[in-house]
C-alpha cells in the first residue's frame, strides 16, 4: 500500500494523496489580473493527478508584487480575473485549490527573471516601486534601499493580507498559504540578518516573530474554519549567523499552537551570502527535523524531490507528511499518474482522458 497515495488532513481540508503542486510564479499577470496564460498553465497541472494545487504568490497589495507581472489579489479587478480563472479550473478538476498569498518586501520591483537578469528597478524605472521591509538594507547592495515599515505600515499590511485572505476565501479557496520563505518580506522580519530593528518587531526572536504570527492570527480569524490556513518558511538562510532550523522549530510551535493548518518547509532566498548545496531531497532533514518536534501539525517537504520511490520513502518514513513538487511538475505534468502506475497505486483522471491508460497499469484510474 503507498503511502504516498493515501488521504491526508491539512486542518478541516481532505487531500486524497500526499503530492502537492507546489506554487509558482508565472509572472504573466496583467496588472496583477491573471490571464489566459494561467488557465492554461493551471488548468495543465490541476489535471496531473495531485492532491492539491497552490496557486503561486499571490500579492496582497501592487507593492508587495515581486515583478510588475506578479499575480495579485488586492482590489475588484484582480478578484475577478482571478475569479474566471478558479471557475474554469472548477469546472474541469475536483483538485483542491489552495493560494499563496505573499508580499515581497524589499525582494519587490524587479524586472521579470529571464529579463535583465530579474534586476532590481528603481523607483522612478519603468515598471519600479518604492519598496519597503522591516529595516532600509536593500537585499543586495547598490539596489534601491526600501523604506522601514513604521507601526502604521505594519498594521496596513496585516490588514491586507485579511483584506486578500477575505477575497480568497469568496472565490472558494480551500486553502490559503502565507508565504513566509524565500526572503520575502514575513522571512524579512523572522532572520536577524534582515532585521534589526530596535522596536517590538526586532532584536529577540519573540520580537522577530510578531508581525509573522499576527498576520496568521489575522488571517486564520478571518476566514471560516473551512478554510486551511498554513504557512511556508524558510527553515535556514543558509548563513552564519542568520535564521535557521532552530528558530524555525520556534515559529512552527507557535504556529501549531494557534491553530496552523500546516507548515511547508522550505529555505533560502534571503541573503545572497548563501551557500546551498542542492541535491535530491537537500530540504527534507528540515522538514523532519521540525516535525519531529510537533504534536500533530502536518508538515510538507520540498526541494529536488523527482522520483516517485524517493516520495514514497520521505512519507513511509515519517520524515514528512506530504511533498511537494514544482520543477519536476513543468516538466512532466502527469508525474502523480506515473508515480501512482510505478507504486502500484490509483489516481484521479477526467473522463476524456480515461483512454489512455497503458495496459501494464491496469486499475491506474480508481
Ligand atoms: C518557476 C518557479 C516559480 C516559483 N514560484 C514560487 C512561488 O510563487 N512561491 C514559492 O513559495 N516558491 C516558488 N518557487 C519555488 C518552488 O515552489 C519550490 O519550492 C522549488 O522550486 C523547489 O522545488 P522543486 O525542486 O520541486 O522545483 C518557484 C519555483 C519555480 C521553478
């Protein structure tokens, strides 16, 4: 029996198998609107077989958009592009949905990755905004610095991110992920490297992990218990110095405590000093290792995980209760379906794709 292919709860959602298409951005927003684009690129992967689909980051306000193309969801406009897209994926997928709702911080206002490199933008550039995060380092040096969140600035972004959670929950997510990786701006505020602030936001590790936990606070009240509310981290900085396993073990029993649906483990992206060594499976021992100190929040692992025996082990093993997969999903989109034909296990197809099952995987389609 896989146990990559049984059920799982994320709080109140039930998965029908432990694979996650994890989010990604697509930066092919228009005005933070998605477009066809994503009805493609979605409606591909909520055919794949997988246990849920989270949508990639997903701005909380135009600021807090990584590129000019970024996907937002924070006004009447940005709701019902994305609303066409979520009714076109409904109709054709009984997939859960899940969105990423993030906010870049100082990592905002560059230009799309595969244009100039995904540089910074200035302010006054073409497509540039004035940036902001938990104190005024620039990410890298000679980028515009961003300016320091004051009290005010503080409470208005919690304030979106209830604002973008509300919306999500009216176009029918089943679940919403705070994005709190990849040095984006929650990250910005957790890592001593990102944050010195010398008020009740920074110094201690209490104070770096207020504005995380009130943003969850704020959102996990804001939306019915229906609906799961998790959060992604980076679990190291993967630096000296910086945030890392220990401090992460800290925010998911905070989180845990307050009713977290599930944590997402995940790291890096916060200081380019960085030295990471990717290799199959290199973030696993982060998501085991926190596991290992919760009751029962789920925990979901990430990182070069591409073949469907090596899932099977992370989940048989209890190093984690669910994986995700990105990289490995572009390329191959029905990845669960031939993973589920090699574990000997079944999986869910529409109708008009039944006919293709080989017939060395009998049963495939249960
Ligand atoms: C095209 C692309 C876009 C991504 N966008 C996001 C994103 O929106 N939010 C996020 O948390 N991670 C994002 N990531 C990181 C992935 O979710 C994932 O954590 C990472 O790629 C490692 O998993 P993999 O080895 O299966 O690709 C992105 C990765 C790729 C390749």
């Amino acid at each position: 029996m896989s146990q990559l292919f049984s059920p799982l709860a994320l709080g109140p959602l039930s998965l029908s198998n432990r694979i996650v298409v994890a989010p990604m951005c697509q930066y092919s927003a228009e005005e933070g609107c998605t477009s066809d684009w994503h009805a493609q690129h979605l409606g591909t992967l909520a055919q794949s077989g997988a246990g849920l689909l989270i949508v990639e980051a997903t701005a909380v306000e135009p600021r807090g958009r990584i590129t000019w193309g970024d996907v937002g969801l924070y006004d009447d406009a940005t709701e019902a592009a994305l609303k066409a897209t979520v009714t076109s994926l409904r109709r054709w997928s009984p997939m859960p949905l899940g969105i990423q709702l993030a906010h870049a911080g100082r990592k905002a206002s560059t230009h799309k990755p595969w244009d100039h490199g995904g540089a910074a933008i200035a302010p006054e550039g073409e497509h540039g905004w004035q940036t902001v995060s938990s104190t005024a380092r620039p990410f890298n040096e000679g980028d515009p610095a961003p300016q320091a969140l004051d009290q005010a600035g503080i409470d208005a972004i919690v304030q979106a991110f209830v604002d973008s959670a509300v919306r999500a929950h009216r176009l029918g997510f089943d679940l919403i992920e705070l994005h709190g990786a990849h040095g984006y701006l929650l990250h910005q505020f957790l890592s001593p490297l990102s944050n010195d602030r010398q008020d009740a936001y920074g110094g201690t590790l209490e104070n770096r992990l207020r504005f995380p936990l009130q943003v969850f606070h704020a959102v996990r009240a804001a939306v019915p218990a229906s609906v799961a509310v998790g959060m992604r981290i980076s679990a190291s900085d993967w630096v000296e110095g910086g945030w890392d396993v220990a401090q992460s073990v800290a925010l998911a029993q905070a989180l845990e405590a307050r009713g977290c649906s599930y944590l997402h483990v995940s790291s890096g992206g916060l200081d380019p000093r960085q030295q990471i060594k990717p290799e199959d499976g290199y973030q696993v021992p982060f998501a085991s290792d926190i596991k290992a100190t919760l009751s029962t929040m789920p925990v979901i692992a990430v990182g070069l995980i591409t073949e469907p025996r090596h899932a099977e082990r992370i989940v048989a093993e209890g190093k984690a209760d669910a994986v995700a997969l990105a990289r490995g999903l572009l390329y191959d989109p029905r990845w669960p379906w031939h993973a589920a034909a090699e574990l000997g296990a079944t999986v869910h197809a529409s109708p008009q794709y039944l006919r293709c099952q080989p017939r060395s995987a009998k049963g495939l389609f249960g």
